[in-house]
C-alpha cells in the first residue's frame, strides 16, 4: 500500500508530466508553423515549478474529495 508520501510524489510527477507534454505539444506545433513560414522559432519557456507545484495541489485536492 502506499503511503502518503508516495501518493503526494506520484501527483507532483504526473503534473509535472502533464505539463512538459503539453509544452512538447506547443513547442512541435509552433515549430511545424515556424517551418511552414520559413521563419526561426522562437523560445518557449516550459513550465515552472510554480506552475507544476499549483497542478499537483488541484490533483491532489480532487484526490482527497470523497
């Protein structure tokens, strides 16, 4: 059985992996368009651990809902 701990790193790893494929997502899309137009790509920031660490608390809250 796991324990909390275990639930609450698990949470923080799938929001974290949320999050990066969603930025994978964006960063293939833009570079596909930027490829299309003939253009440089620009940056795009991934997630923070702000970002990462506000989807783990909402997972985690609806986790705890009974």
């Amino acid at each position: 059985m796991a324990t909390g701990y275990d639930v609450r790193y698990n949470i923080l790893n799938d929001a974290k992996n949320i999050l990066f494929e969603k930025w994978h997502d964006q960063c293939s899309f833009l570079k596909r368009n930027a490829d299309l137009e003939r253009r440089l790509l620009e940056p795009v920031p991934g997630p923070t651990a702000a970002e990462i660490k506000a989807l783990a608390e909402e997972l985690y809250e609806f986790v705890q809902r009974k």
